[in-house]
C-alpha cells in the first residue's frame, strides 16, 4: 500500500492564486509537486481549504475551524503515515483578537485531537509535521484584503515560528518553518499567499523531510 500524506491547510495548501483570483493547476500547486516528486510509492492528499483555522469558529463563514474537521479528515483517509498540518494565517485576523501565544494553543488543539484519532493512523501511532507558514508582509494592510484582516496580522505571524517550535516540541511533532524554506518573496497583490516559486520551493523542502520521516 502507498504511503498516505494528508496535507491539512488553508488557502496556501488549496493553491490560491493571489494574481488571478483562482487556483494554481497541478503542475503548480506545492501538494501535487510533492507528489509528483515522492512518486508512486506515496499519495498526497490535498486538505486545504480557504481561511481555515486552527480551531476558531469564524463568525462570517461557517466550517472553517480546522478542530471540527480533524477527526473525519484523518478517517476518510486511513491509514495515515504522516499528517502535514500548515495553518495559523488566517487565525492572526483581527477579528479573533488572539495572541500568537493563543494561536499556537489553538495549534495544540487541532494536534492533541488529531492524535486521539487512533483508528486513523497507520499501526495507530500519530505522526504529524507542523509547518510555520510564511509570514504575512507588512504591506498586506494597503490591499484589499486589508480591511477584512485587520491590523496587526503581518506582527503576529512573525511571531509564529517561535511559539509553533514549543508546541511541537512539547507534543512530540516533526517542525518546519516555511520562512526558512522558501526564499521567494509574497506576492505583490494581497502580500500573504505563496506564489508560483514559492509553491516550487516548499515542495521541494517538503519532499526531502518527508523522505527523513518515512524512508
């Protein structure tokens, strides 16, 4: 049986095309280039899903807490070898008021539940890689999206890395930080979704850690 990935993330992890206002195909987005690069012996399973959070219920739009959608996830896809979770982006908006401190709590979360799914793994043993997402840039503040993410995002995700490093420390996860893979700057639209290189980047981090993980 092919090892089974799960890539549980947000608009990043979808493939969002901040120039176009669509998705990146498949010759583009970081999970099918991980794919592509692992080969057959592996399946990636794409989990993203646009302005999903770690576990906050968003007043505006509803299913977006990745908490509710752990457990099915990791079910609908059994038996799992590695779980790739990249989210904390969209938890800096303001309207959450949260800490990043609060942030990597809700992180703790989303993985404590993930690995009560014990049907859900492979010789039922969780094994989970967290991924920092890159930072916002400064200049998000003067798009449009602006003013539906409100102030201080960009501060906060700067301050993601070091607090998402304890708790996978502290719960016993694999870590990356996507600000040391991927040298490619934000795109120049809204300044927080990966563009084409930085998709390219990522998948090709990605592909020699997973590698490290699982043989």
């Amino acid at each position: 049986m092919k090892k089974h990935i799960v890539c549980f993330g947000d608009s990043n992890t979808h493939g969002y095309c901040a120039k176009t206002g669509g998705r990146f195909d498949e010759s583009q987005r970081w999970c099918c280039l991980l794919q592509k690069n692992l080969g057959e012996d592996y399946l990636i399973l794409e989990e993203g899903l646009s302005g999903r959070t770690t576990c906050f219920q968003d007043p505006i739009h509803e299913a977006l807490s990745g908490l509710d959608y752990i457990y099915p996830c990791l079910m609908s896809h059994e038996p799992v070898d590695l779980l790739v979770i990249m989210l904390g982006t969209n938890d800096t908006k303001e309207r959450f008021g949260s800490s990043a401190a609060c942030i990597a709590l809700g992180l703790k979360r989303l993985i404590a539940k993930a690995m009560a799914a014990t049907d859900a793994w492979q010789n039922g043993k969780a094994n989970i890689l967290v991924i920092t997402p890159q930072n916002i840039d400064k200049r998000y503040i003067d798009t449009e999206v602006g003013a539906t993410m409100g102030r201080g995002c960009a501060e906060k995700s700067e301050q993601l890395a070091e607090e998402f490093e304890k708790i996978s420390e502290l719960m016993g996860c694999h870590y990356l930080d996507a600000n040391q893979m991927i040298t490619a700057s934000a795109n120049d639209v809204d300044f927080m979704h990966l563009t084409e290189e930085g998709h390219l980047q990522l998948a090709r981090a990605l592909t020699d850690k997973i590698k490290e993980i699982l043989g």
